[in-house]
C-alpha cells in the first residue's frame, strides 16, 4: 500500500497521508510498446554492477552488500531532490507514530537542556500530569540509567514504550543543589496536541502547530470552547500556523475546509501535468463566518501553506507575517520488505488560483515583520486644559486623564531575542488582533442619538 504526505524539507521524521483513489495504475498500452517502456538499460547496470563489486572487493574496510545497497538506494533517492528519501526500520516507525499523533508514553513535552531532559510542560489528563510534573523540571536518570550523554531522540525512546509497562524517573525541581526526587509511573496512550487555544480579549486565538491525525479533531474541540467562552462577544479568530512544519494531507485539507463553505481547496498535478487529486470545500463554517487572520512566517511549511493559500485565495481570510517556506511538492511512502520505505515525490500541489508556491512561497496580505515594541518618551505639552479660563467638561464622564510621571532615564537595550509564538511579547499576533477589533467597529451599527419626546398640537 503507498501513503502520501506533504512536510518540510528540515522536518527529519515527516507525516503522511493515504494515497487518493483517483491514482490507479496507468491503463495498458499496447503489448509491443511495452518492452520499451519497461526495459532498463543494460549499460546502467553494468555500470552500477562493476561499481559494486570494486568496492566490495577493494575498500579499505569490509563492507556487507546490506550496507552497500542501502547506501546505494539512499544515494540514489535523496540525489532526486530534498524530500525523497529512504526510511529504515526505526525511522519508518517513528514515523507511523507521527502520523497517529498517539503512542504508549508519560505524556510531557520536552527539550534537552545543559544533558538533561527538561519538562516544557505536561500534557493534561496523562501519568505525567497526574504525578504532578511541572515545567522547568529536570529528568536525571530513567529506570536508573543517568540521562547525560543520550541525545533528546535516544531519551525520548526510553520514556516511550509499550502501555501499562512501569517506567521509574529521578526528577530534579527548583535550585541545583535540591534534592531530586523519584517518579513511578505507568505508561499510557498518549495522544499529541497539535492546537491550542485560548481568548484574547474578544478574539479567539488558535495555533496549530502540526498536521496529524489529532489536529481536526483538536481544532472542532478548541472553536467549541472558544465560542462557549466568548458567546456573542466573539469577534473573529487567528489562527497561528508560523513555525508549522506540515503534515498530513488530508488533515491540511480538513482544516481548510472547516473554515471553507465551498469551493477548491487543492490540487495536484503528476509527471505529465494531468490533475491526479482535487479536494474541494464542502458546506459547512465551522467558524460561522466569522472575520479570520492566519498568522505565517518562513517555517510555515507545505501542509500549512495549503490551509493558508486555499483560505488567501478564496478570501476567506487575511494573511499576516511573512513569507513562507515555500514547499509545494506532495511525496508518497512506499513500503518495503523487513519494515522499511522508500519516500519519494510524486506531484506538485496548486492552489485553488492555480498556482504553484514551490520555491516561492505564499506572500501575506499584509507583511508584518517580528518586533519589539518600546514605548518613546516625550517631554510633556500644553494642553486646553492648561490654558487660563478653559472651559470645563460638562459630561459625567468628562475627567481629566491623570498626570503622567516624568520620565526617567531610558534603561540600557536588551539583546534582541526571537518572540515565542503566542507570548505576551508577540507583535505580530497584537497586529492581527488589533486588525480584527478594528474591522470589528465598521461591522457595529453606528449609535442613535436619544430618542426626543415627541410634542402634539392641537388646535383649541
């Protein structure tokens, strides 16, 4: 069976998604033609059969022909183009585990730190955040074995493993010089969260942060919650898919077409240039139609590109960042004997414009450069009030701003540092918000003056 998938070139363990129904095997061609077609030359072979045996018999170190196959099929693979390759065993599976957004785990998000595993933050309802795991702390040891020296892969694959095995970890909290502490836990089935979401002000915020098998069902449950919060005061969302890699197909799809009533979403078009897969838009806003902003920038990759250019190019909702990654080819997976695959590209993707963003990318509608904003000091001005014999406010809500504090000396600049998606200190996402409560104020009906009584004459 051959699955298909769309990610990005610097992702190592990529996504995938099945292979559509409309790609079925060319029809027969005529019998005689066919040894054309299919014959491989001999010369070739030769070539690459010579090549083999001289290494084999004359490199300075053994070789096995396992070895020199394989480095002979990942040669021959990632010299095509970036995205096709080889997946062995591990990565095949490591993979599978991705596309599932599921696996048998502790359920805490991790990075490496200074050779330990240190805790970003645990996943909600799972062993890690039943055990009381909190961020910044420090994973030492795993069943006993010290963690300095592994890579984060390595580690990660140690806490992973089969559900309802017993795995023990040494946890350091707080000061260096505190006491660390041992953690027994029972794995479980750990599905991954690729969207969150929370309000900011009267807007719903969503970030997406990959395409998996979870990512739809995580978007329904996440514009649930923030229309429950929010109710009528709900004025529109963004939706965040900056430093978003890819992933499955028709996750990409779903996505867009949650937002979409109708129309193409996207196309992809094989070797001859002849359309092998259409997806259109089906009825339905999951968003009620509401105002949208889609936050992009340069790791805004394939899968991402798709949702961001279907809903550019049907209008559906203002693009804010900046250039893309520009990734617009689609790659299949091909199972190979002993649990290994082969990836290797297969069409390219279009918009539903028509367009190809490989190598180019999808430009916003409004760029919008990551910056950090400082408030300027400015030495205090006369004002109406200030002038003898002004006239004072005569509405109930007619008081005098307070008196702003003199400027102190301006504080020494801080190393620029890249925001965090999401943070307090995101401008790009205070642009795209003050976009929507902005074409929020033209959408309110303008306020009535009061009604005046209404005087009847009457002739006496």
């Amino acid at each position: 069976m051959t699955q298909k998938y769309v990610s990005a070139a610097f992702m190592s363990l990529v996504l995938m998604a099945p292979l559509p129904v409309l790609a079925q095997p060319p029809a027969a061609t005529p019998a005689k033609a066919a040894p054309a077609q299919n014959s491989v030359d001999e010369r070739a072979l030769n070539l690459f059969s010579e090549v083999f045996e001289r290494v084999r018999g004359q490199y300075v170190e053994k070789m096995t022909d396992e070895q020199l196959v394989k480095a002979a099929i990942e040669g021959m693979l990632t010299s095509l183009d970036p995205h096709s390759s080889f997946l062995d065993t591990e990565d095949f599976a490591e993979m599978q585990v991705q596309t599932r957004g599921e696996f048998g785990g502790l359920g805490i998000e991790v990075t490496l730190e200074n050779g330990y595993v240190k805790v970003i933050s645990p996943i909600d309802d799972t062993p890690a955040a039943r055990a009381g795991f909190q961020s910044g702390d420090l994973i030492t040891q795993i069943d006993g074995e010290p963690v300095q020296g592994l890579s984060l892969k390595q580690a990660v694959e140690r806490m992973r493993g089969p559900v309802g095995r017993p795995i023990k970890v040494m946890v350091r909290r707080g000061a260096a010089e505190a006491a660390p502490f041992e953690v027994n836990l029972t794995r479980e089935v750990i599905k991954s969260q690729p969207v969150k979401s929370r309000v900011e002000g009267d807007v719903g915020y969503i970030r997406i942060t990959g395409f998996s098998r979870q990512t739809q069902p995580g978007l329904e449950k996440a514009v649930q919650t923030l229309q429950q919060q929010l109710g009528n005061r709900l004025i529109g969302y963004v939706v965040d898919l900056r430093n978003n890699p890819g992933g499955l197909l028709d996750q990409a799809v779903s996505v867009a077409d949650s937002f979409l009533d109708k129309g193409n979403i996207v196309s992809t078009r094989g070797r001859d240039g002849v359309e092998t897969q259409r997806f259109d838009a089906t009825s339905g806003d999951l968003t009620k139609g509401l105002p949208m902003v889609v936050l992009v920038n340069g790791g805004s990759a394939s899968a991402s590109e798709i949702v961001a250019g279907a809903l550019q190019d049907q209008h559906r909702a203002v693009l804010m960042g900046t250039q893309t990654f520009g990734k617009g080819s689609v790659q299949t997976i091909i199972p190979l004997p002993d649990q290994k695959a082969m990836k290797i590209t297969t069409a390219r993707y279009y918009t539903p414009s028509g367009r190809s963003i490989q190598a180019l990318g999808v430009t916003p509608d409004i760029t919008v450069e990551q910056a950090k904003l400082e408030q300027v000091s400015q030495a205090p001005g006369r004002k109406e009030s200030d002038l003898r014999g002004a006239l004072s406010n005569d509405t109930p809500r007619g008081q005098p701003p307070a008196a702003a504090p003199a400027p102190g000396p301006a504080p020494a600049p801080a190393p620029a540092t890249p925001a965090v998606p999401g943070s307090a200190e995101d401008y790009q996402l205070r642009r795209a918000i003050d976009l929507l409560v902005g074409t929020s104020l033209f959408r309110q009906p303008p306020a009535q003056p009061p009604a005046q009584p209404r005087v009847t004459k009457t002739a006496g």
